[in-house]
C-alpha cells in the first residue's frame, strides 16, 4: 500500500510497490496540478514539476 514517507516545501515522497508505482505518480502529478488551480486559479504561469520513479531515494535526482 502507497504511503507518504515525506514532506517539506517542495519535496514529496512515497513509498509504493512497484505494481502501482506508475499509478501513485500519475496521482501526484494530478493533485499537484488540482492543488495550483485551488491556490492560484487559472494563470499562465507554469509550476513545473519532475516526477521520478526509482528504486531508493540515493538514485533519484
């Protein structure tokens, strides 16, 4: 079961089996994007966000 390990300003991480790990990306991604429109409305502006899948967090960039 996916489940929050960390989180501080900028920075999320989950821990996730691998089956589902490419869905609990997905759904952060989603809730990023949702989370902009509640707190900003509808801007121009860009919030980049990279998402990485990786084995341990000493692989990740």
């Amino acid at each position: 079961r996916p489940h929050l390990v960390f989180f501080l300003h900028d920075e999320v991480i989950v821990h996730a089996p691998e089956p589902v790990a490419e869905h609990v990306a997905e759904e952060v991604r989603a809730s990023a994007t949702e989370a902009g429109r509640l707190l900003f409305g509808r801007t121009p502006v860009a919030f980049p966000l990279d998402v990485a899948i990786v084995e341990n967090y000493g692989d990740a960039d």
